[in-house]
C-alpha cells in the first residue's frame, strides 16, 4: 500500500464518520510564543479545543505536516523522524472515548480499509496518579471489542498522557495503539512497551484538563478527542517493514546518498545511521524553507533550529565522505515524492535550492578547519569546545556530539 492510498483512506473513512476535511496548517505557527513548529494537528485547533465554536463543526480530519526537534538527537534509529505528517481526526465537544476507540479499531483492522492482522496489534491507556484517574472507560472499551487484557498495558503520564503542547493549554489522558513489526510466529502473547518491535503508529488523546500557567489541571469547557496517526510509521507497518527509511517515502533520499557517497545502506550501524540523519534533516529543512513564511536559517529562535538542522546533514555527510555540495540534490528528490501533495513545495523549489546551498558553502569551511583542529584532542574541556567556536566558528553541539560518538 502507498502513502497516497493511506492518505486518501484516512480522509475518506472519516468522511464517511461526517467528519469534515481541513488543510494542513503552515509548519511555522501564528501567533504562539510557545513553540517554534506545528508539533501536531491540534495546533491550529487550540481555540477550538477551548470551548470556541469552529467554523466547520465538531467533527474534523486531516493531514498536517509537523516538525518536532525535541528529541533530535534520537534521530538515526528506525523510527525516528524531525518531518513528519500526522492523520488526524478530532470531535470538538463531540463524541468521546467509546465513538473514537472504536473507530481508530474500525479504520486499522477492517479489511475495508487498513486490514492490519489484529494479532499484530496492542494498546495501551493511562493508569492514573495524583493529577487524575486510571483510564478505566478506555481500558474496558478495548476489552469490549476482543482486545485480551494481556495486550492492554496500563502506563504512567510519561506514556499515556499528551500534552499540553507548551506550557499550558489543552490535555488529557490517551489510549495507544501498537503494531508488531517483527517475525509473525515470535508475536509475544502480552505487550511490553519496552519491546522496539512494538512500534506506536496511533494515539487517541482525550482532551479533558486544560494546565494553566500556575500548573494546575482544571476541566476543560468541552470534552474533545485530538488522534494523531503517524504516517511514516503506518506505511513501513503495513508494507511489512521495520525500518520506515524503506518505504518510498525515504527510498529515493537513500538512494541519492549511496550515489554521492559510494557507500551503501545497511554497510554499518554507522554508516546506516549518517544517511538516516541526512535524509531525515533534510527533508525537515526542505519543507519548513517551503512553507510559506520565508524562515531563514538564523541564528534565534526558529531560525536555530533550521540552521542545526541543515549543519548536522552536512557534518554527516562529511563522515560518508561526499565532498560536493549535496544537501539541495536530496532537497530536489523530496521535492519530486511530496510535491503533488505539498504543491508549495515546487512552488518555492528556487528559494528552498538556494538557501541549502548558500548555508552548506558557509558551513563547509568551518566544518573542514574545526574537524581537523578537533582530530588532534585526545580529550575536550569546555575551553577546547569554546576556542573551537571562537577560532573555527565550530557549533557547540556538534563538538558535544562529536565526544560523544568518540567517547570522550
């Protein structure tokens, strides 16, 4: 199955459940102190999760594009992107818990629609503390459609609750869902969310508290449902991988590398682990200089983390051993898989192409002296990291990352 063909069953399904389509919001958020990037679908819907009426309805379904950088540093595992696009459906003071379960089960397991192998699949719901209650309406809707109670792990907030998406605003206790990616005739009889074969790929959130800035959890106006589907997760699950940097969605990215390097995917954990970096950060850096808000690599804010972004793809590519200017030809080639669906993509390919080049030539200098300089330490201090910056103009966080993959 393709993504297309995902994206087009995720909408169409929640049509059929009345729920009205919306676009995906700009990556770059309006308006929002709080946060640097679209982190999730609800994003543009805050006031709307709040209590005000949305223009549309209560009910509503989308694909959003989404950056998340808070974990950058996991990304080089299999299943760990900065861009991703998120299905989403949502009931703004609609229905609730039993209506979303059981439409997240109907979507994923019917064979109208994903058919995914029920034994392959687990969940998971909150088990409560001092803030609120054990989830026990979820935990009893799962078992209601045949779930056994060996595949429903009850977890802490550090697991089953969502949000806010900044300091404060909307949240809730959620119900996720997991999917076996390893051999079928080893599929564990109980779920241990500790297991990396069980990968996440739905998350029902129950928007019930809104945390205000003293901290607190107070019950919001509406009860509201925010599910995120992550679509880079589900395609690699449904086509049978356990590495989404193999679905089509990553493939030609791979592919542009292993022709720039000479080296092959797969060769080394290392190796492996470089190209997924690149292709991953720079298919972010791709979609956020496409979005039509202008960000320019920069030094604050936004700005930063884009910078970071396209730096930590070159430093990288510098370890493959290309030597050329190349972060704007993976650009092209994730400009040629998303630009049917993302048009903005084609529309602003100039700016995107010369704004990858122009950072990689200003970075490569730096990056070529501050290597060297860096080869000669047998250990680093904070003075060394420090006269690596103030001599060479070498970031603080690639000399971090560089002691530790050397173990100094």
């Amino acid at each position: 199955m393709s993504s297309e063909e995902i994206r087009r069953l995720y909408l169409d399904f929640f049509r059929s459940k009345n729920h009205v389509v919306i676009p995906s919001a700009s990556l770059i958020p309006e308006n929002d102190p709080t946060v640097l990037f679209t982190t999730a679908g609800m994003h543009p819907l805050v006031p709307y999760l709040m209590g005000q009426k949305h223009p549309q309805g209560q009910r509503l379904v989308n694909v959003q594009k989404c950056v998340r950088t808070g974990d950058i540093d996991d990304v080089g595992g299999a299943t760990r992107h900065t861009f991703f696009e998120m299905l989403g459906n949502w009931s703004l003071g609609g229905y609730f818990k039993k209506e979303a379960i059981e439409m997240s089960w109907e979507f994923l397991t019917s064979p109208k629609w994903l058919n995914l192998d029920k034994n392959r699949l687990a969940v998971s719901v909150f088990a409560g503390d001092s803030d609120a209650p054990f989830d026990e309406e979820s935990f009893n809707i799962w078992k209601n459609l045949g779930v056994s109670e060996k595949r429903i792990a009850k977890l802490p907030k550090k697991n089953n609750w969502w949000g806010p998406a900044g300091e404060t605003g909307p949240c809730g206790p959620d119900t996720e869902m997991f999917y076996w990616v390893g051999n079928a005739d080893k599929i564990p009889e109980g779920f241990n969310d500790d297991n990396g074969l069980w990968v996440e790929i739905w998350n029902d959130v129950f928007m019930q508290f809104n945390k205000n800035s003293q901290g607190k959890y107070e019950k919001l106006v509406q009860q509201n449902v925010d599910t995120g589907m992550g679509l880079e997760r589900v395609l690699a699950a449904i086509n049978g991988f356990n590495d989404n940097y193999k679905t089509e969605l990553f493939g030609p990215l791979i592919q542009k590398i292993e022709e720039l390097s000479g080296k092959k995917y797969g060769e080394s954990l290392e190796i492996t682990r470089a190209m997924r970096i690149i292709v991953d950060h720079i298919k972010a850096a791709t979609f956020i200089l496409g979005d039509e808000r202008w960000l320019m690599p920069s030094n604050v804010g936004a700005g930063y983390v884009l910078r970071r972004l396209i730096r930590r793809a070159v430093r990288n590519g510098f370890s493959l051993g290309i030597k050329e200017i190349f972060t704007s030809k993976i650009a092209e080639e994730v400009i040629k898989i998303y630009s049917e669906v993302y048009p903005e993509l084609g529309k602003n390919k100039d700016f995107i192409i010369s704004q990858l080049n122009k950072e990689e030539e200003k970075f490569n200098e730096t990056l070529e002296k501050g290597l060297k300089e860096f080869e000669h330490l047998k250990a680093i201090s904070g003075r060394d990291a420090f006269n690596l910056y103030q001599t060479y103009g070498f970031p603080f966080e690639i000399t971090k990352e560089l002691a530790e993959e050397k173990g100094m």
